[in-house]
C-alpha cells in the first residue's frame, strides 16, 4: 500500500532561546536539517539516544512545543504545509499522538470518557462495546472504565492512552514511547494494533528506544544522533543484512546489541551528514 506521503517533514530546524545574564539572549539549535516521510501503511520506527531530539520531533509535528522554541523548515501532511492553526484543528483527529507521559490524560475526566470522547457520535451506539473490548484487549478490569487517572499506575494509564488514539480514527499515528512500563503480552497486543491499523492505511510514526521492539512491526527506521537524522534504514537491513546499513553509527547500534555480542568500537561515534 505504502504509496502516498501522509507526512513530510522536511530541513526542519528547532531552536530554543534562552537568557544568559540579565537580558543577554542567545538561540540553541537542537534540532539540525531533519527530513523524513511517513506514507500511508507504513511504521516508521525513530530510535536513538535519550536527548537525540525524537519526542521533540513529535511535539513540533503536534504543534506542541514550548513557548521559547522557534521552528523553520516545514511539515507537511497530505502535502499541504501545516500551519500553527492546521495542527491545532487536526491534533487528536486526524493527528493523533500517544505521548511519552502520562500526565497528557485528562485528571478530571475518567477512563470511560476519554476513550469514547475520540468516538463519533454515529458510533456512539457502539461506543459502550468497543470500550469494553479495549479494556479486555489490553487487559484492563471492566471497573477501570469509572477511574480517573490518578487512581491508575503508570503501565495502566499508559495503556489508556494507546486505546485513545486508537479509537480516534487518525490517519497518522504519532507513537512517543508507548510500551514502557507495560507486561510483555501487552506490549505485542500494541504492537499488533498498530501493524492491523498501518495495513489499512494509516501511518505510524513510532519514537522508541527499544531497537528490538522497531523491529518486530517496523517497515523503515530513521537513525537520530544529536539532533541529526543519520540515516535511514530498511528494517529488513537490521534483520538480515547489516552490511548493507548506510551509516557507522546504524552499525554500531546492531553492534551494540546484545544478540551481537555488545560490541562498541566508539561509543561517542556519530556521523554528522544527513542520508
């Protein structure tokens, strides 16, 4: 299926001012020149290092970034270039994000409430149903359905917010850390729905440190190291092939890994061009 780009991220630079002493401002740039697509059927898994950029990669497609950062290059969906106003009006319809925090979930409204509030009103006969069936599919009691959030632990909420953006109906999946903290079996029931969502025609970009995990459900992976996108890779090169992997800094990640002996020639190895 993967035929058309649901999203465009192309030179997209991020940068964030700061004070220095007294009124002395100066610009960080944190994000450096990154480009990538996600086309519809398709996982895009993003990994890297914790500080390499991804999560912000994913509030910049939100338009949720805080108020001292400042954007350029530009993000398109449906290859229109999204403005502020754009990404406000599709977040959490078309657009849905699975964050890395907990803390997005509404504390005043209860589990019920916020999986059905994505769930049209023409399937709002339904709605009672296919709540039932998330809670079971991701192992949920049925009482949890009356909680609020800080009632829930960690793994619990988090599982809330992977049943939100499922029943959302977006087209494009946004996937920042999803699986920590929760049991195995539950982790391969995620993964599971978003491969049968990426099959009918969504788009997945899914942001995760556990390489492994890209893996399993993952049809291309973008390889981030300081900002940068390194590179990006077939999946099917990290199973099978690594000697076709573009950059020293994919292979040292395969290396890395524990089926591969742990191997680290360099771990400060980071290759600067974009591919």
């Amino acid at each position: 299926m993967m035929e058309e780009n649901l999203l465009e991220v192309n030179n997209l630079k991020i940068a964030f001012t700061q004070y220095a002493r007294g009124s002395e401002r100066r610009n960080i740039e944190v994000i450096h020149d990154i480009s990538l697509s996600v086309k519809r059927g398709e996982i895009l898994a993003v990994i890297g290092a914790s500080g390499s950029g991804k999560s912000l990669l994913a509030h910049s497609i939100m338009g949720i970034l805080p108020k001292n950062a400042e954007c350029q290059g530009e993000i398109k969906y449906k290859g229109k270039v999204l403005t502020p106003s754009q990404k406000e009006n599709l977040r959490g319809r078309e657009i849905a994000l699975i964050p890395q925090s907990v803390s997005y979930l509404d504390p005043m409204m209860n589990v019920k409430s916020q999986i059905a509030s994505p769930i049209s009103e023409e399937r709002g006969k339904v709605k009672n149903l296919l709540i039932s069936k998330l809670l079971r599919k991701f192992q949920l009691d049925e009482k949890v359905a009356n909680q609020f959030p800080f009632e829930l632990s960690g793994g619990m909420a988090r599982r809330v917010l992977i049943s939100t953006a499922i029943t959302s109906g977006a087209e494009l999946i946004i996937a920042d850390e999803p699986t920590p903290g929760i049991h195995q079996s539950v982790v391969e029931e995620t993964l599971k729905s978003f491969r049968n969502m990426a099959d009918k025609g969504c788009g997945i970009l899914m942001i995760t440190h556990d390489i492994d995990l890209a893996f399993t459900i993952a049809d291309r992976v973008a390889v981030f190291c300081d900002g940068r996108v390194v590179s990006l890779e077939d999946c099917e090169n990290f199973l099978h092939h690594p000697e076709r992997l573009k950059s020293a800094y994919s292979r040292a990640l395969w290396n890395a890994l524990p089926q591969n002996g742990f191997y680290v020639e360099d771990e400060n190895e980071c290759e600067k061009e974009v591919v």
